[in-house]
C-alpha cells in the first residue's frame, strides 16, 4: 500500500482489496483512497470500489471521481499495445 | 445498437465495438454515444472508449463521464452475487 493512500488492484485474493480499502478509512483514518487498475484488472478494480462503499463503508464513503487512461508501448513481438488503466476516487463522505 | 446511442460491450469481436462507437459519430452524426457493460465486461468497455477516442476520433470525441453501479441479486443457487456495471458518456468536442 502506497503512502499516497493507492491501492493497486491485481491478482490477489479479491477481498484482499476490499480489506486494504476500508483499513485505509477506518485504521488509518484516511479521507481519501485512490484504487487503481491496468488491463484486465480494471473490472476488478470497479467490483472492490463497489463493495467496499455499498457493502462496508455504506453512508460513510462515496465514489469522488473515476479517471480512465491507455498507454500505447511496443510489446516483445514488436507490435504496438495499448493498455487501459483506471483510477477511482473514493472519499470519506 | 440502441435509439439513445448506447453501445453494449459483451463478448463480440473488440473492433465490433469501437467500429459501432465511431459509426456512430461519423455516420449517424451522434453527439453523445454511451459505452455501456456489465462484470468482467468493464475492463473491455474502457479498452472500447480509449482506442475509439485516442486513435479513431482523437480531437474530436472525449470522455465526459464515467459512472460506476452494481446491484445484488440471488443465483441458482441461492447465494447473494454482486455484479458492477459501467457507463462511459463521450461527447463530440
């Protein structure tokens, strides 16, 4: 977990995330938290923002913002790629 | 295709999407098309309106929102599931 209150989303265990976000606000009283994806994971990013405010953090945390971006780079075969990647806003209400 | 300009992202070829979403602003002449999917879906929706904004209609089309929901409900065998949903507005600049 970043100092800047990030959480990145990837192949751990899904509650995992959940857990780290709502630490986050409860433990180290954080007034924001910022998930963010690349790729696949980016569907998952949107289900841990989802659970975490609807089901855990209900009335006390709301989605602020969602930003989404791609980054283009060649990949090893030598063609191009382009990533998506999300970032979620979540903030103390 | 629905009348209100709003593109479903499912598990169709990805140039299907991005191809409907730019017929959409060039053919049809929409202002607004709604990039719309559901679960796994999502990281594809946002695939969807990075590479028809940044490569096929960049100066022309931005994203103007980006909205995030799930609802709860019972599958066959009787246990609460949670499925995310995303809607992605972009808009003729």
């Amino acid at each position: 977990m970043a100092a800047d209150n990030s959480i990145f989303v990837g192949s751990k265990p899904f509650m995992n995330y959940v857990t780290a976000v709502v630490m986050q606000f409860t433990v180290q009283n954080a007034k924001e938290v910022i998930i963010k994806a690349r790729g696949k994971f980016i569907s998952r990013a949107v289900d841990v923002a989802e659970v975490a405010t609807k089901r855990f953090l209900q009335e006390q945390v709301e989605i602020n913002d969602i930003e989404i971006d791609s980054e283009e780079f060649e990949n090893k075969d030598g063609k191009n790629v382009r990533v998506s990647s999300i970032e979620i806003t979540l903030n103390k209400k």
